[in-house]
C-alpha cells in the first residue's frame, strides 16, 4: 500500500466516524452571524445535550447550537 493509498483510507475512516456523530455543539461568532468552531460532536442525543449545557456554562456570551445534521435541536440564544 502506498502512502496516498493509505492517507484515502484514513479520510474515508474519519469521513464515515463523522456521519455516525450526527450532533454538532457549534460555537458561533459575538455577532452570532458566523460560526467561529465546532465544539464537539456526539452520538447520543443525552451526550449532545450534556456538551451543550456545558457550552453554555463555558461560553455565556456567545451563541450555541445544539444541531443534528442541519436541524437545529437547542440554541443558547432562545
């Protein structure tokens, strides 16, 4: 297997672990116009919920989301 060979393999494994996270904790920007990181990603709605209360314990002036796949599930700002 050569090196390229095996760096496609690599994303695919990652490309395929990412799906399977289907949440999103997502730290957006002061201005809440543009999403600054992705905080984690989970599972399990109850480890999702976990990471977005701790979020916003963390980060009480800005703006999180709680998001599966495009779906918006929790905001902090509402």
């Amino acid at each position: 297997m050569n090196q390229r060979t095996a760096k496609d393999g690599r994303v695919s494994v990652l490309a395929a672990q990412t799906e399977k996270l289907s949440y999103s904790i997502e730290l957006w920007g002061l201005d809440a116009q543009a999403l600054e990181r992705v905080l984690a990603r989970a599972f399990s709605p109850q480890l999702a919920r976990a990471i977005f209360r701790a979020a916003q314990k963390e980060h009480p002036d800005q703006r999180i989301l709680l998001r599966r796949g495009t779906r918006t599930v929790a905001n902090s700002a509402e």
